[in-house]
C-alpha cells in the first residue's frame, strides 16, 4: 500500500484540550500526484500535516506514512516545508541546507554538492556563504525550501509554501514543484490560494472546521458546484416564472437573475429559451466555476452545518438538565 | 542516534565557538579573575601617597607609630615569601631568611629582596610622615582642609591627616578631613597599645626583650592523626597529602557548579534561537527528540570542557614559564593535590556526580528553554533554579570549615544537591552504603528529571506551550499521548 499511496489517514481525530481541531479525517494521496490540502484559516490543515509527519500524534485514527506509521526511517524519504518558517540566523544557506540534508543521511560531500546545486539553480549563489540575517524574507523562504528537498525525497509536504511570497517568487516555486514532480516526487501542500491549486493539482482535499468537506479531482470540484449563467432582465420580469417549463431554474441575486445548468445543458440552451420566453434581456454572462467558488460554497455549508450541529448538542443538553 | 546526535552535537558547538561572545568569555574570565585576584594590591599601589604629620613634644609616640607602621610592611613581605608557611604555620627558609635580614638590621624591603622576593612586589607604603608645619592644634586649619600644603619629597602636597600628642591632658587627637579611612588610626591605636605596655613594663623594672622571648618560646600545637594498615609506621603529624583530598574536593564541586553556572547561559540561548526561529518542526522530522536534547547537551558540555581545557594548558604554560618562581614548598603541595586528585575513591564519584549533575540541571534549563521565547520570559523561570544552585555554594564554605559538618551530612541526600555535597563528602570516607545509596538516588533523580524535560520540551517545542503554561503542564504530568517524533 505504501507503494501506491505514500500518505493515507483513516478517521484521524485530534483534540487541543477541548478543542478537536481535525474530526474523522480520511484522505489518501496516490504516488506520483499532486494534491492540494486547501481550507481557511483554522481548518486544521497544519495539525493534519503534522500528524502525517508523527510531529503530533492523532488521539485516533491511523497515519501511514510510505507504508508505515511515520518514523524517522520513513520521513529520510520525505521534504517537509514547515508552515512556521524558520532558519538558524548565524548560519550561512549553504551550512543550513548541508545541516538538515545531512540529518537526513546524505553524506557530508553530496549534502555540500547539492547545496550548491540548488542554492545555484535559485539564483542564489553569491549568498551561499552569506548569514542569513543577510538574506530578504523571499530569499530566507527559498532557503527553506531548498532545506527541504535537498535530499531528494520522494514525498514532499509543503505547508503553505507560497505564504510570504511575491508573485514572481510564487511563480519560481510552482515551476519548482512541477520539475519536482517530474523527477517523480509525490507532493502535497496546502494553501487556501486557490489559483495555486487549479494550476498545479490533479487532485485536492478541503477542509474546514477540522472536517474533511471535499476529497476528488479539480474536474469533480466543479461539477459539485454546477455551472450557471448570469442574465440581466428590465426590471419587474419574473425569469423563473419565464423559463419554468424549458425546465430551467433561476434564482434571482441582486440585479441579475442566476440560471444553473443540469448535466446536458448549455449557456447556448439557457440564452436560446430566455429569447423564447420574451425576457428583455439587458446582459448575459457564462459563469466559468473557478475553485474559490466551490471552495466558498462548501465552506460555508460546512460552517452552517457546524452551528446547526452545536446547536442541536446545545438543544440536547437543554433536555438532559431539563 | 549516534550519527544524528553528533550532527546537532556538532552544529550546536560550532554555533557557540563561532560566536565572539565565547571567544570573550574564554579570554576574558582569566583576565577578570587575575583582576580580581590583584585588585587589592592595585589598588592600593594606585592610590596617591597620602601624607601626614605628628605634633608632639618629644618623639615617644612618634617612634612608636613609626615602628608600628613598619611592622605592618614586614607582616605583608613575610606572607608574600611563603603564604603556605605562614598558613599552616611551618618553618620555612625563606622565612628564616628574612627574619635574620631583619634581625641585623635590613630594611623591610631589603630582607625581603635577601629571601628571594621581588622587592617591586611588595604593596607601596599608603602614609609617610612629614615634618609638622605647626606646632599646635589651632595652626592646623589650613593645612587639614588643603589650602595651605606642606612640603614632602614628591613637592608641595595636601596633609591627608595630623596626630597631636597632649601629653598634659593625656589625649591623642586624629585631625582629618576624611571620616572614613580608619587605617591610620589604627596604626595609632596600636602604636598607643605598645607604647603604654613598654611603660608598664618600665616601672616594675622589666625588659621589653623578656615579653618578647615569652611569646617566642610558645610551644606549637601540631595537628595529629591515627595512621592504620600501610600508613601504620608513618608520621602521625598532619601532612599536605592528608589535607590534599579536602581542597580537591572542594575543587571538583566548585568546578561543577562553576560549570553548570556559566552554561546556562549557552542551553537556554540555543533552544530558545530554535524557538523563536521556529526550526522545531523542520528538526523533529529529521531527529528524535531524546536524541535533539542528546545532542544539545553534549554540545555544550563540549563547550565547557573547551573553556577547562584551553584555562587548564594556559595555566600550565604560566606555570611552566614561572616555575622559577614557584617555591619548593608550594610545588609539593601541588603536588600532594595531584596524588589525591588522582585517587579513585574520589575521582570515580567525582565523574558520576560531574555527569548526572550536569544531564540534571543542564535537562532541566534546556526544557525551560523551550518553552520561552525570549530571555526576559526565561528569566521568570530561572529564580527558583538560580536558589537552588545558590545553596551548594554556600555549603561549599561549610566544608571548608569542616567537611564533616552533619549539614552537608544530611543536606548530601537530597539528590539535587548530591552532586556537589557527594563530593564534598567522599575526603572523610563515609560509609559505602551511603555512597551508593547516594549515588543511586541521584541517578534514579537525574532520570526522572530527564523523562520530565523531555515532556516539558516536547510540550514547547511541539504544542508551543509558553511559561504561563508550565504550572499547566506539571498539572497534567501523568502517562498521557506519545508521537512519533
């Protein structure tokens, strides 16, 4: 199993004191993909990745970890890019990335060779004897990371690696985790910028409120959402009433009304029975689903679901003292 | 864990040997105890010479106070010549030496230079006398406050103070413009002390060099003790080799507490860097955590055998370069105190209190390290640490009286201060089963406090528990989650 699915969580919990930041949590990540960890602040993704990696571990459930609960013969094979940035301030970057590349096994030569490699190949070179102190925010961040690959693992867990970035920086990162994948690396990392994850992963996880509220491909994200059309009418023309027996729903927001597509319909379908139906249409937009929506959209019905929940155990404990 | 630990082991003592705050530190500690070995003697040698008159009608008092002061110059050159003979009030040649130059008629600062001293060495005269510029009390107001000076071989200089001698009314007034220094004073006291017992003695028709005979003829008492088995046909008389053992070991507890004293410094600053650096997570996927603290440990135990060993070689060349200098005597009590140092039955519980001392207290700073961001939030957490380190110190001075003492007795089985109070001990042979129990109770501590400070650290460096959740933590001490770190 560890061949195929270099991470797999099965109903992992975890409590700070009363606190459950992760609830029932079950993912996989297949070997040789790219999976996004996305959810807001707070969702419990960090303790997640955490868990995964042995740092905490789960009050239940289970962590495999390249086939195995995480030790530290497993995590030689794995990078892991921490979401609390940080470096030793008197060290140079070259020194850092031998250190941790050399607790990883590597021997003492390679560790420097591959230090240089890569400190190069980020445009880093002429700090690589420099302290740290030296180096801009970006700079120390790149460090990081290079600190976490330098010893060519197989299974890479970055933790909000674009956190702190500028967009170029951003865009050096991206470049570098997809010639990480290429080499063969199965990556995760977790971000609640949804760009990064429509460009980069095959697959994504999303959480919220320590609960797992998504689990599939990008194509299967969107299609939990569903497509739609904004059209514009003049005002005081009733649309749903309009387009009902063309089998359409529409839903008015704000000044526009929202018409959603079923399975076999098209933009082309819902404009052609809009003109059927007489509506004076003053605009006509096609919602492309973007990430950000689905992931809003399920955030929200997992924080409504949330208070309904607390509620009810509210209601509950109501009763008994009753 | 052996390869991971030498890596922090390794990383951790090249961070602190890189640092110049260690490089100050290693050449500035010998500096600053030399400074303060010397102190006195600069001291004395930087202040002005301060200059003074008598005003007498004859010269009885004067003489007097001159012979006194003169005295008190020869005690000094005597104790300089061989302080381990005067200490333990031995003969000595040097001594003896001195004492003849003395006795025909040598200047101090001449017998002293005929005993082998460097007369250079000796601490300056602080008062000379001068001629009186008055010669009464009323006429000295000017010359007291400064605004009149009198004439001395360095030129015209203020009159520190003035004795007037009333012999009508029996009186010795002290004229001065400073309150504080009593030392003139009490050469004058003395003076009068002397002074007074050369007239008793002068009305019932006794001479001076009779007293002076009595008090040189006192018999010495000398220290004895019961020798048995080998030692049985030896000297019974206390020698150097017998109270070798009790400075040793005053030695060893003091290097360790000096150790662990100035240590803290290094393992609270390293975890705390790591701390607030935010490095843990990136550290505990690579290390386990035993073999972190492992590592962190023996760095600065590392460290602090290089400060010994670089004070210790530098010592030996000082010595090497001065051993001309270095009197026969002294060579055989460093001597004696290499033989006893030597010894098993001291070093072997040296070396296990010196080790288990230093996991015990050195754990104990590294987990409160953890859980603090800054110094300042150390700090807090330090005071009651600091109290407990203070407490051997000052059981230190009680051995030094007497090693025996029933406080260190009892206070060596409380096991945080078995390290140091164990070796204290070990010189007046206690009884084996009291050595091991100690032992056994210090180790079965040192573990229990090496399980605790892994929690502590773990709960730092992990959770990111702070201070204000160490009375919380202790709160919860009991079997709880394990990870994998």
């Amino acid at each position: 199993m560890g061949e195929d699915l270099p991470l797999k969580m099965t109903g992992v919990s975890k409590w700070f004191g009363n606190f459950q930041a992760v609830r029932d949590l079950d993912f996989d990540v297949p070997k040789g993909s790219i999976v996004g960890f996305l959810g807001p602040n707070g969702a419990g993704k960090s303790t997640s990745l955490r868990m995964a990696l042995g740092v905490l571990s789960p009050d239940r459930g289970d962590v495999s970890l390249l086939g195995a609960p995480p030790n530290l013969e497993s995590l030689k094979y794995v990078g892991f890019l921490p979401e609390e940035r940080g470096l030793y301030k008197k060290m140079s970057p070259r020194q850092i990335i031998t250190y941790f590349a050399r607790l990883k096994g590597m021997s003492s030569r390679d560790a420097k060779a591959r230090a240089d490699e890569l400190l190069d190949m980020m445009g880093l070179g002429e700090f690589a004897r420099s302290r740290v102190t030296k180096l801009s925010k970006g700079m120390a961040q790149k460090v990081q990371i290079l600190s976490a690959l330098a010893h060519r693992p197989s299974f890479l867990i970055l933790d909000e690696p674009f956190s702190g970035l500028d967009p170029v920086n951003q865009q050096a990162l991206e470049d570098l985790i997809i010639e990480e994948h290429k080499r063969g690396a199965t990556i995760v990392f977790s971000t609640h910028v949804m760009e990064h994850a429509e460009r980069l992963c095959e697959k994504i996880v999303m959480m919220a409120r320590g609960r797992k509220v998504f689990d599939g491909t990008l194509d299967e994200a969107f299609a939990a959402l569903g497509r739609a059309v904004h059209i514009g009418v003049a005002e005081g023309f009733d649309l749903a009433a309009a387009l009902e027996p063309s089998g359409f729903e529409a839903l008015q927001e704000g000044d526009h009304w929202r018409v959603s597509l079923k399975q076999a319909q098209s933009s082309q379908d819902a404009l052609r029975a809009t003109l059927d139906a007489g509506a004076p249409i003053t605009s006509f937009t096609p919602q492309e689903a973007r990430l950000r929506d689905v992931f809003v959209s399920l955030v929200s019905e997992a924080e409504a679901q949330d208070l309904t929940d607390t509620l009810a155990a509210d209601a509950a404990e109501g009763r008994e003292a009753a | 864990m052996i390869r991971s630990t030498y890596l922090v082991t390794m990383r951790d003592y090249l961070g602190y040997v890189s640092a110049w705050g260690f490089w100050l530190g290693l050449l500035f500690t010998p500096l600053i105890l030399g400074i303060f070995i010397l102190a006195p003697t600069l001291a004395q040698n930087a202040q002005p010479t301060r200059y003074f008159a008598v005003i007498e009608a004859g010269d009885t008092f004067t003489n007097a106070l001159s012979e006194q002061m003169t005295e008190s110059v020869s005690v000094t050159a005597r104790a300089m010549l061989d302080p381990i003979a005067i200490a333990q009030n031995q003969d000595s040649e040097k001594l003896a030496a001195y004492d003849e130059a003395r006795a025909n008629g040598a200047t101090v600062e001449e017998a002293f230079a005929q005993a082998g001293g460097f007369p250079d060495m000796l601490p300056r005269q602080d008062f000379v006398q001068v001629d009186a510029p008055v010669s009464n009390s009323a006429d000295l107001a000017p010359y007291i406050t400064g605004a009149t000076l009198v004439d001395t071989i360095e030129g015209p200089q203020p009159l520190f103070a003035a004795f007037v001698v009333n012999e009508e009314s029996g009186e010795i007034e002290y004229w001065s413009e400073n309150l504080q220094a009593q030392a003139l004073m009490s050469f004058a006291r003395q003076a009068e002390r002397e002074l007074q017992l050369d007239r008793a003695l002068a009305t019932v028709n006794v001479d001076r060099s009779i007293l002076n005979d009595a008090r040189a003829a006192r018999r010495d008492v000398t220290q004895q003790r019961v020798r048995t088995g080998e030692d049985a046909d030896t000297e019974t008389e206390v020698t150097q080799a017998d109270q070798a053992p009790f400075v040793v070991s005053i030695m060893m507890a003091f290097s360790l507490w000096f150790l662990i004293f100035s240590v803290i410094n290094y393992l609270l600053m390293g975890t705390i860097e790591e701390r607030s650096n935010k490095i843990f997570d990136s550290l505990l996927t690579s290390v386990k955590l035993p073999h972190l603290l492992a590592g962190k440990l023996l760095a600065v135990l590392l460290l602090s055998l290089t400060l010994v060993g670089f004070w210790s070689v530098g010592s030996g060349v000082v010595t090497w370069f001065a051993r001309d200098m270095i009197s026969a005597d002294v060579a055989q009590f460093f001597g004696a105190v290499f033989t006893a140092a030597a010894n098993p039955a001291l070093f072997v519980p040296a070396i296990i209190s010196f080790v288990l001392g230093y996991l015990m207290y050195g754990s104990l700073f590294l987990a409160l390290g953890s859980l603090c961001d800054t110094i300042q939030e150390a700090q807090t957490l330090m005071t009651p640490l600091f109290v407990t380190l203070m407490a051997p110190l000052a059981m230190l001075a009680f051995a030094i009286q007497d090693a025996e003492s029933a406080l260190i007795e009892i206070m060596a089985w409380v096991p945080v201060f078995t390290p140091f109070l164990l070796i204290l001990r070990m010189p007046t042979e206690p009884p084996i089963w009291e050595v091991l129990a100690q032992l056994g109770l210090m180790a079965l501590t040192t573990f229990v406090i090496l399980h605790l400070a892994t929690r502590v650290y773990r709960a730092g460096a992990v959770h990111g528990a702070g201070v204000n959740d160490v009375w919380a933590f202790f709160g919860k001490l009991v079997p709880g989650k394990k990870s994998a770190a």
